[in-house]
C-alpha cells in the first residue's frame, strides 16, 4: 500500500529531487557556517559590520538576522530556530570571563542541508557564538543545559522573539553596535576572549 501511494503520484517523483538538489549539500553547509564566522569582531577594535559572535551574553536576535541577510546575498534561503527555556538556558563558554551565559531564550538561523541519507533533509543551525561548524537542531538544544526547553521554527523575517521585522536593518544595526562596544569594553578590562581560565 505504501509503495503504491508512491508510485501513484507523479507529481512527488517530480517535485521531491527538486526539493531535495535545493537543500546545501553539507559542504556547502560548511561554506556558509564559515562565511559567517569570518565576520566575527576583532575583540579590541570591533570595526562596523563585523558581528560580535565573541559577546554571547546578548543580542542573539540582532546577529541571526545579520546572518540571514548575509545568506540571502549569497543565495541561501534561511529559516530562523528560537528555543525557550522552561527554567533557564545555561551555556559554558570562553568568551565570558565568567565560563558561561544565560539566557530565557536564544534564536539563529538554520538552512536545508541533504542528507545524512539519500533524499533525506534536516534543518542545521548556523551559530558561530556556540559551535565552529552546522549542528542539527537537537545538538544545538542540547548543549544549551535544559532538556524541557521548546524550539520554534520560524520564517527568517520575523526579528524579535514576541514577533516583528526589520526588513530595513536599521534595528539590526543599532543593537550589534551597540554589543560591539560592549565587546570592546570588556575586552579592555578582561583581555580578549577567549578566556583561559574557562575549561
């Protein structure tokens, strides 16, 4: 019954390569992930557009709709994740002179990468604050300390967790200056990241 509910309908033959050859292979993935990170502040003299990936303790919502520009110009379609902490997200870092960051919530964009199967897809999460490489959705969830907390797909357009756009930038802009002179700030009082003490 399976097998003919497939080959009765034609048009999934059609469609579904198409779908499939649109997805990034994971090379490409990793081209993306590495486009990104590149842009990444100079800790001590966070010049303009550079995205401060280095200050993870704020400002998630205005980098990921940074990125998402960024992927459209190359060609990348993205979707944004957004994860929701039941208690709260704790996450060990050694860009916080503490070892580690907080949040209630925390959101960056995923594109359609192929595989791991032939014909099979998943959406990989881009965030250069906590990874150096794409990671599906669940290891992204997991490394950010609260198994009970809930992930939201959303269209890359929507820019601040309850909602909204900024099809301009001019909000994006203001809040990643804004944490690029945090950056620096704390870059002159603590010594650039990555921190030593931090395991």
């Amino acid at each position: 019954a399976v097998l003919w509910g497939i080959v009765g309908r034609p048009w999934w033959w059609l469609r579904f390569p198409w779908f499939w050859f649109r997805c990034a292979s994971p090379t490409r993935a990793q081209q993306v992930f590495d486009a990104m990170a590149a842009t990444s502040c100079d800790p001590l003299t966070v010049p303009a557009p550079c995205i401060p990936f280095l200050y993870p303790d704020d400002g998630c919502w205005a980098r990921a709709h940074e990125m998402c520009r960024l992927m459209l110009a190359m060609g990348i379609t993205p979707r944004k994740v957004w994860i929701d902490a039941s208690t709260y997200l704790h996450v060990g870092t050694r860009n916080n002179p503490a070892c580690y960051v907080e949040w209630g919530w925390h959101v960056a964009p995923t594109i359609c990468v192929r595989g791991p199967r032939w014909f099979l897809t998943q959406r990989q999460v881009i965030d250069p604050s906590l990874f150096a490489t794409p990671v599906s959705e669940a290891t992204w969830k997991g490394v950010q300390g609260d198994p009970n907390a809930t992930l939201t797909d959303t269209d890359w357009t929507r820019f601040w967790h309850g909602g909204g756009t900024d099809p301009g930038y001019v909000s994006t802009n203001q809040i990643l200056a804004q944490y690029r002179l945090y950056l620096q700030a704390r870059s002159v009082q603590f010594g650039p990241p990555p921190y030593a003490n931090c395991p």
